[in-house]
C-alpha cells in the first residue's frame, strides 16, 4: 500500500473573532437551558429532561471554552510580542 502524500502544503488556519464567538454560543446555551427550564415538567413527561441538561452542559462547556480562548489569545499575542522584539 502506498503511502499518501500531500501535493500542496496546508493552508494557514483561519482566524476570526474566536472569543467573541465561543462567548456568543455559550450565551446561547445559557438562554437555551433558561427558556426551557419552565417547560421541564413538558419536557420530562415525554422523556425529552435530557434537553434541558444538554444545554446546561453546553453553557457550562462554553465557560471552559472562554477561559481556554482567552488564555490562547492572550498567549498569541505575547508570542507575537517575542518574535516582533527581535
């Protein structure tokens, strides 16, 4: 068997507004467990509960998501700090 090899090198990965982002879905989670919490009552009776706990799950991933963002961005840029002082 042969092994494969790339023709073209990768590009570079894309970056965007990621603390931004990672926050604005971890609100979303949050809003998405608050608006069915009044409903968990519906939600348990058909054997859906798991929903709602599925949302906080997302939300509170969400806040480890931030942290590790954060602490990435924040460690780009001092990379970028180092590089540009040489």
């Amino acid at each position: 068997m042969a092994k494969w090899t790339p023709k073209h090198e990768a590009p570079e990965p894309l970056e965007g507004p990621v603390v931004a982002t990672i926050t604005g879905g971890t609100i979303l989670w949050f809003v998405l467990f608050l608006v069915q919490v009044p409903f968990y009552g519906w939600f348990a009776e058909r054997e859906l509960d798991w929903w709602v706990w599925t949302c906080l799950a997302g939300g509170g991933l969400g806040l480890i998501g931030i942290w590790y963002v954060r602490k990435r961005d924040a460690a780009i840029k001092r990379a970028e700090a180092a590089h540009d002082a040489h």
